[in-house]
C-alpha cells in the first residue's frame, strides 16, 4: 500500500501540509506547476511566494484572532511562522516579511528534507487513488478547476467572488436597529427575526446615495472582467443604474415594521443575515463591493446602527477559486465524494496568508495520521485552527458561504467566568487563554498518540 502523501500546490498551505507530515515520518511529493506553468501574479519559481502583501497581519496574540493563530502555528513548530519570524521586518506591532528571502528559505527547507520531493509540473485531473491535499490556492489552473468543478458541480467552484460586508454582532447599535424577517416570514421566532435592520430616512438615504458614488473604488486589471450577474452586482453598479434602485433592492423598507419606532415607516432599510451558527457575524445583505477599505469604513458607517460597527470582513469582488466548502468537506478536510483527497489553504475558503497556512497545518497532520493508522480529531473550535476548520466545514451557511479571515466572532461565546459580559479587552484575553489551553491540550493528545517527542 502506498503511504505517500502528494500534495498539490507548494504555496502556503502546499509547503505547510508537507512540512507536518514529513515532521510525523510520511513520504511526500509537493507537485508544483511553477516555473514550468507560470500565473501572471507570481514572479518566482519558490515555494510559498507572497504575492499581494507582504504581511502576516497583527502578532499580538492576546487581543487578536489572527496573532493567536500565529501563536498555535509556533506551538506546531509550523514552517510558515518560523520562518516568516526569521525574516521578519519592523512592522510595529504587525509581522512583515522580507518577502523575496522568506520564499527562498521555505524553498531551501523543502528542498533539503529528505521525505520531501519537489516535482515541477502540472497535475490537470483529480487523482483516483492515493492520499492527495489540494493546496492549489486562489490561482488555481485551468484545466484542474475544470477537473474540481466536474466533480463537486458547477455552483461549487468561483472564479469572481463577490463579497458582502461581515459586522461583528455585538457591535451593531440595537436601540437603533431591530430585529425581523420580511413580512415575518419563518415558522419559529427565531426564523421570524433571523435579520437585523437598520433604518433610513430619505435625507440619509439621499446622503448615503452620494457617498456611494463618490467613493474609491477599485478597478480589474486590463483585460478582466468581474462577469457580473443581475442578482450579485455590487451596490454602486446598482446605484448608478438610479438613485432609487437600491431602495426597490436590497434596501427596499417593504414588509418590515420598526420595532423602536413603529409609528414611522423607514424610507429605506438596510438588513443583516446572520453569517455565522453561534449567530455573532452578521453579513449586511446584497453589499458586496468594489470599493476602497477605507471608503466601505466610512460609507457603512453613515448606516444607522452602524455608526460603531467592527467588521470581521469588508467587501469585496475579485478573482478567486473556493469550493463551497461547508456542502463538500467533512470535518477532516476530505472531499466528500473522495475521501482519499483533502483539500487544504486558500481553495477551502479561508482568506490570508496565515489562515491558509493553518489549513496547510491541520490537513499535512490528518493526512499523516490517517496514513499511520490512527483516526484524529481536528482541533478544538474555542482553538483559532478549529475555529477556523470548523466555520469552513459546517459552521458557515452553505447557501452564501464566502472568504473569511479569522476574527473572535468565529469562537464560541465565553462563559461569565472566563470574561463573557466583561469588555472587549478582558472579553479578547479570555478568548486568547481559553484558546491556548486547549490548543496545547490537543497537541499533546494528537503527539502522543503519534508517538511525536
């Protein structure tokens, strides 16, 4: 029986997922296109190449999700992290990297680990057998995204991805906003006030209309272009079709009745979907956008009940490839319908360096446990890796899944003794604590079950 591990894609979560599992005694092939088959973004033929930034985000790893996920991937010994910390620059409290000398070391690892072999060329079809981690990221080939999307199904795989804004739910003002579905719909007080909604005046409609317009925005390079459908056009398209037009769309008041104000009818209303299952992300409804970040700040912030709005995620359209992970992925990172492959990094629908290396992390373990005969759970979800793992493959809606970066609002809620109804400090500490505990604890189970000093 062949016990190889062949992972496709030697980016981010490609160069991680070997590393772990080389670490736990496995055989693997990273089978990486590049320099063969070029992308028009990556300028190397090295292995985890940064391409749009060259920062790993915020390293506090007491009051920020994406610092507490690199505090789990020092605590794996991960390639990615240790590397990245020994090429760091002065970035205040951010980790940035000296991007060019980063990629190279991460190459020269690789390279020199003697259960690790770098096969340059480009693998077109799903495999039939074996064990197999995609980790092919957002540049996926041609003729393999075709490959994945014959197998998971047409609606499964995007190549422009549009993107709604994501509040944190705690922050949005309900003394202002409210709680109901359209015309009451749903058969359970929860399904009837599953939507959050935040009011307009015509004066604020009108204002809101004008900054919409005005603002930034970004535009495709040459030669692309976004193949907007009618039913996902970003909210500035819609309001250049017509002042009123987002009024009569996702802004229209009809159907809903201000529970803070009853007596007064909104001129327009803007509705939030809970995102999440522990229903603390909220996705405002129909705003995806090409707009600068700091215009969509500004803009959504004139929203009532957003005024001190905290947003997990801002909008966004851009040329991506994700499965629909929470339809095609169990628990494990395995495709459903193949269970010998594991897709892994960017393609799973996580978004940023550091998220797809964690995925990279968790799938080069399970692969490699389950190679070595043993059944090993994915991390905790009070952990960021299973916080993360867990929103990917179940946690999410699958009828509107998108990109996410890790953020608090993907945890399970504290209980009061660890700082559930303190403030956001406190609140952020106990999460972060809380975190590493059981990350600890499941990497000592996971080690010792694998017989890892």
């Amino acid at each position: 029986m062949d016990r190889t591990l062949n992972i496709v894609g030697g980016g981010m979560a490609g160069a991680e997922a070997a590393w772990q599992a080389a670490k736990l005694g496995i055989d693997v092939v990273i089978h990486e296109m590049r320099p063969e088959v070029k992308t028009f973004a990556h300028r190397t033929g090295f292995l985890a190449e940064m391409v749009c930034s060259n920062s790993f985000r915020s390293d506090d790893d007491e009051q920020n999700a994406v610092g507490l996920l690199h505090w789990e991937m020092r605590a794996a010994g991960g390639l990615i992290i240790t590397t990245a910390d020994r090429h760091r620059l002065p970035a205040g409290g951010a980790l940035a990297v000296d991007r060019d000398p980063f990629a190279e070391a991460v190459t020269a690892m690789l390279q020199s680990h003697p259960r690790i072999r770098i096969s340059h060329h480009e693998i077109t079809a799903l495999p039939a057998s074996g064990h197999w981690i995609i980790a092919t990221g957002p540049l996926t080939s041609t003729a393999l995204g075709a490959a994945i999307a014959q197998e998971t199904g047409s609606d499964a795989l995007a190549f422009f991805d549009a993107i709604a804004p994501i509040v944190h739910a705690d922050t949005i003002d309900m003394g202002v906003a409210w709680r109901q579905s359209r015309y009451d719909k749903g058969d359970t007080e929860e399904e009837r006030t599953a939507y959050i909604n935040c009011p307009m005046t015509k004066a604020e409609y009108e204002a809101f209309i004008d900054a919409l317009l005005a603002a930034d925005k970004t535009e495709f390079r040459e030669g692309e272009t976004a193949g907007y459908f009618d039913g996902c056009l970003p909210i500035e398209v819609m309001a250049e079709r017509g002042r009123e037009t987002l009024r009569h769309g996702p802004m229209k008041p009809v159907g809903l009745t201000n529970a803070n104000d009853p007596a007064n009818k909104p001129y327009a209303v803007v509705q939030l979907r809970r995102d999440n299952a522990l229903g603390t992300l909220y996705n405002i409804v129909g705003f995806q956008t090409k707009m600068k970040y700091g215009a969509q700040t500004s803009v959504f912030k004139m929203i009532p009940g957003l005024q001190e709005a905290s947003f997990a995620r801002l909008g966004g359209i851009h040329r991506n490839t994700f499965i629909n992970a929470p339809r095609l992925l169990d628990a494990h990172l395995r495709l459903r319908s193949r269970p010998h492959i594991r897709f892994a990094g960017q393609i799973t629908g996580v978004e940023g360096y550091v998220e797809s290396a964690s995925m990279g992390l968790l799938a080069g373990r399970l692969a490699a446990a389950e190679i070595l005969g043993r059944d090993l759970p994915p991390p905790p979800p009070t952990t960021a890796v299973g916080a993360l793992v867990t929103h990917i493959t179940g946690g999410a809606d699958a009828k509107t899944f998108q990109p996410m970066n890790v953020n608090f609002g993907l945890f399970p809620p504290l209980d009061d003794a660890r700082g559930g109804r303190r403030g956001r400090r406190d609140r952020y500490k106990g999460y972060t604590d809380r975190a590493k505990a059981d990350f600890h604890g499941w990497l000592s189970a996971q080690d010792a079950a694998l017989s890892v000093a």
